[in-house]
C-alpha cells in the first residue's frame, strides 16, 4: 500500500540511463533557477517603501536613485556569476570558489550561508504568496500558517517528481507572472503618459525631505537589496543544464538579469509616480493593480500571477539546496546521504530535508516571515562577497589573457557586495546578529562531520604491513525464552555457522528456572544450556554480563562471539507492536554496547 502510494505521488523510478533526459534547456531553467530573483519584485520596492515611510511620503522619490542602486549591484553580480560560471562549469558557485580559492573556512561559510539563505528562501517565498493570496480573499488571514506548509508539502511532492517535470509545470505561472507584470509596467506607463496617472500624486524629485539621513537612505537601500536575491542559485546548479551547460548557464544568467531589471524598475517607478503607500493588509503591488483596473479580471490575473510566483519562488531553493548539499557531502562536510539519487533522478534527501526545514519555520514564525528578509538578506551577500573575493585571487594567482578585465569587474562586485553586507549588519543588527551565532555553528558541525568521516576512512584503509587478525573460531550465543519452532529454528541455523553453541535463559524465579533445565535437558541435551537467574526481572543486565564473559575468554582464542537473537516476523505489519519488544532491545543495546557480532533469526507467521 505504501508503495502503491508513493509511486502515486511522485511516479515510478527512473533508470539511471534516463539521467539525461532530466536536463533543462534555458527556458525551463529560467522558470525554476530565476523564480526567486524574479519574485524579488513583489517585494522588493515595498521594503524600500517601509523604510522611506518613517520619514513620510514626501520621502518617496528617493525610491527611484535607490532603485538605480540596486540596478548598478545587479549588473555586477550578473558580471561576475558569468565568470564564476564559466571558470567552474561543474557547479557549487559561492562555495567551491571560496573553497578552491580561500580556504576550506570562507568555502564553509558561503555554503553554510546558502543553505540556511535556500531554507529562507522557501519560507519566505511561500509565506509572501500566502500574504499575496490573503489580500486578495481577507476571510483566509486566519489560516496563514495551514495554507503555507500545505505550499510547502505540494512544491516538495513535486520537486521529487523530477527536475523536468517540476520545470514543464512550473514554467507556466513564471513566464504568466512576467506577462502580468508587464501587462501593468506597460497601462502605468500608458497612464502616465495619456495624463491618466496625474503628477500631484507624488513629491518631485528633488524635494526636500526634513528629517533625511544618510544612515536611513543606506537602510533602504540594503532592504531594497532583497531584490537581488536568487542571483547565484543557476551558478550551484549548472549540472542541471543540458550541454553545453556553462554557456546555457551563462545565458539563463543574462536573461534572468534583464527581466529582473525591467520589472523591478517599473514597478518602483510606478509606485513612485501613483504615490502607493505601504499597508500591512494590502501589497504594493495590489494597490498598483486596482489602482490602474480596479478590482476587475486583469487584478485577479495579477495578483494570482504574483501569488503563484511568490510561491514558486522556493523552488529556486529546491534546484540550488540539494546540488549545494551534493558539493558538502562529496567533501565529506555533510551526510552521504545527500549524495544517493531518489527514484526519479534528483537528490530527493536534500528535497525533504529543505521541505521539512521550511516547515519547521513557518511554524516557527507563524507564517510571518518578514521579519527575516533582512537575514535572508545577509545569508546571501556573505556568498556574494566571498565568490567575488575568491574570484579576484584566482585572476591574480593564475594571470590569464585578459585577467586585469575579470579582475577588476570581480573587484567592483566584491566592493559593492562587501558595502551592501555592512550596510546591512549596520542598519539591520538587531534583525541579522543570530547570524554571527548560528553560522560559526554550522561551520563547526562542518568540520566535525569531516574529522568523523576521515576517522572513519582511517579506520576502514587496508594497510599491507599490518596482518589481519585471525578467526578460529566462532562461539555462538542464543537468548531463548521458551522450548519453541522459532527457538529450534534458530539453534539449527546456530549449530550450522558456530564451532561452539551456547544457550542463555533468563529466570526470573528458582522454580522456574528448575523446570526449564529440566525440559532441556530431554529436549536438547546436545547444546550447552546457561541460566541466569534475575532478582530484578532484568534480560538486558543478565545477559550483557554473561557475553562479557565469554568474550573476554574468547579473546585469548582469537575466537570471534556472536549473539544469534531469534525474531517473529509476523505476516500483518501491524501484528509487530504485539511481538519482538524484547529482541528489539537486546540487538540495540549489544550493538552499541559490546564488541560482538549481533544476528537476527527470522521466523516468519503464516497466519
């Protein structure tokens, strides 16, 4: 049933020779590697706005050389990922960069900064397409938190599917969302320029503004920088291209920089020139809509448009999270279990995990993410700087044709990106200083997970000037709890691997322990019977004691110890609660706790 279930929900396996066919050309890979860049807009020009909004609405218009700020930034990044892409085609962005070029520390720091950015992303992303779905039905304020983890399970479903599938799907409401956002660039332009759109509604620009400070215009400027964030995510994941993947990457890359250019600058113009003030109910972007076509067809299409790609927006973290955590784990800074493919060709560990991570926030927060924009912020520009700055001693260190070029466009990249993170920690400390907590953190389970690994690697390497350890033997101990089928079962299958068979049982009264050796001794008279006798009606103490003993005697044999537990397999999964508490315990405990070999016998129910 559960298989049946599964294959429901994210379809049947594919074969490993099927993995090209999982490749996304540009226009697939634009919808899911861009949608958290492009969903940026929706709220972009509105934390700008809030900033703006505690000196007054007169303040507005410095919306629009803050917008050109963050344009120049833009152009950087974009500059500088197509280097970054092109020096490493494999993928892993930020983090192998900063890794090769660094140090082992900053690669640790930009990755373990994408990927908290990627759980953020989902988070943030979902819960802002929640607001977006709110303000359009009021009735559902109240099921904020319900209706964002159901998001997050329908997007995590279908990222399992497969990276085709989930991008032949979500390709749609991304392109429908650019189409409406242009749809609205264009009736504010038209408005504006037919007088439709008077020029009384907003301060010139220009204006003085009373009470203005540097401090307050950097402010926005840093929460405007939101919009830049999801610039790195095709740069971690160019194994997901089809070839030539470097060039389709780069390519995707420059697509997506102009879309986000265009968007972003006309929706802050816009709501620079209608005079749209920020609420807590209603998104910039709505009163723009019902501002130019009222709450009518091309509102509903807009704000659902914005919706869907505000959602849509994790899966950017589910494209660059699980390649990311891939890179980690292949240097054996992260579980290797986030290396395994799923059924259907995509790391399916590194997809739950992010889903179940996102949920665990939203909860958290009770579906009011905004208060981690600014983390989100911060979790981004740290990779954005370390990869410039890994790029700028590459060029120096291996002085190709044409280095000084690369370099100094890296260089400008990594003075911006380094200003917008000081900026940030300046303006924002009180919302970003847990990053200075749990990032030291993350980078030190990093490296404990590595020590762990090359321990381990230690421990398993054959080395040809040690000898191996030889076996004469092998003492066989079987815990049994009465004269029955499973019991005779498994000293069969004992006598047929051991060269001596013992038999423990465990009384717990003196009567019964007479009974039992009795009972054996017609029964099976040939194997060596122990009892332990129990005051305390302890299996686990008695028996623990009894196979440090012989282990201790077997040692001095070279004789190996094994511990053969016989177990009922029932025929229903739900008869287990009834049965095999006991050897449940017993496996667990003398394989964690003692240097012998632990067996399981199965016997298995009919009926």
């Amino acid at each position: 049933m559960l298989q049946i279930f599964k294959r429901f929900l994210i379809g049947r396996p594919l074969k490993s020779t099927a993995l090209g066919e999982q490749k996304l050309n540009k226009l697939k890979a634009l919808a899911i590697l861009s949608s958290d860049a492009l969903s940026s807009v929706a709220y972009g020009t509105e934390q700008i706005l809030l900033v703006l909004a505690t000196i007054g609405v007169i303040a507005f218009w410095y919306s629009i050389p803050i917008a050109i700020g963050v344009l120049v930034l833009l152009v950087a990044l974009i500059l500088s990922y197509r280097q970054i892409i092109h020096s490493y085609p494999h993928g892993g962005g930020a983090y192998v960069v900063s890794k090769t070029n660094l140090g082992v520390n900053p690669g640790l720091i930009a990755g373990g900064s994408l990927l908290v950015d990627y759980i953020l992303t989902v988070a943030v992303s979902v819960s802002a397409g929640t607001d977006a779905i709110t303000s359009a039905f009021p009735a559902l304020h109240e099921h904020t938190v319900g209706i964002a983890i159901l998001l997050v399970v329908f997007i995590t479903i279908l990222n399992l599917r497969g990276v085709t599938e989930s991008a032949s799907v979500l390709a749609y409401p991304v392109y429908l969302f650019v189409f409406s956002l242009v749809l609205l660039i264009v009736a504010g332009l038209f408005n504006i320029m037919t007088g439709q759109a008077p020029s009384t509604l907003h301060a010139p620009i220009g204006a003085a503004v009373p009470g203005i400070t540097v401090f307050l215009l950097l402010r926005a400027f840093a929460s405007g920088c939101s919009a830049l964030t999801g610039v790195e995510a095709i740069s971690n994941a160019i194994p997901n291209f089809k070839e030539p993947a470097a060039k389709n990457a780069a390519n995707t890359l420059l697509m997506m920089g102009a879309i986000l250019a265009v968007l972003f600058t006309g929706v802050t113009f816009l709501a620079y020139w209608y005079g749209i003030t920020p609420k807590a109910e209603e998104t910039v972007v709505s009163q723009l809509a019902s501002s130019m076509f009222g709450r009518g067809i091309f509102y509903y299409l807009i704000q659902g448009a914005t919706a869907l790609i505000l959602v849509l927006a994790a899966n950017t973290g589910y494209s660059a999270f699980p390649l990311l955590a891939y890179n980690l784990a292949s240097d054996k800074y992260m579980p290797r279990m986030f290396l395994m493919r799923g059924d259907r060709l995509g790391y399916s560990n590194g997809i739950i995990t992010l889903g179940l991570a996102s949920i665990l926030l939203i909860i958290a927060f009770k579906g009011q993410t905004e208060h981690l924009i600014p983390l989100y912020a911060v979790g981004v520009f740290i990779p954005f700087t370390l990869s410039q700055t890994g790029m700028i001693v590459k060029w120096v260190r291996e002085k190709p044709k044409g280095w000084i070029t690369r370099m100094l466009a890296n260089l400008l990249g990594a003075i911006i990106t380094l200003s917008v993170l000081c900026i940030l920690f300046i303006t924002k400390f009180t919302q970003v200083w847990s990053v200075l907590i749990f990032l030291p953190i993350i980078v030190y389970i990093f490296h404990r997970i590595n020590k762990h690994y090359d321990a381990v690697g230690e421990q398993l390497r054959i080395k040809p000037d040690e000898l191996p350890e030889k076996i004469e033997g092998n003492v066989v101990i079987v815990p049994v709890a009465g004269i029955t089928r499973v019991v005779e079962h498994s000293l069969n299958y004992a006598q047929s691997i051991g060269d001596y068979v013992v038999a423990v049982y465990i009384a717990f009264d003196r009567e019964s322990e007479q009974q039992f050796e009795e009972k054996w001794k017609k029964w099976k008279p040939e194997i060596r019977l122990v009892t332990l006798f129990s005051s305390y009606r302890s299996i686990l103490s008695p028996i623990s004691k009894f196979v440090d003993t012989i282990e201790s005697k077997s040692d001095k044999n070279n004789y190996s110890v094994t511990v053969l537990i016989p177990q009922f397999i029932p025929k229903k999964s739900w008869h287990n609660i009834l049965h095999n508490q006991s050897s449940v315990l017993l496996r667990v405990y003398l394989l964690y706790k003692k240097n012998v070999i632990v067996s399981t016998v199965p016997y298995r129910f009919h009926k």
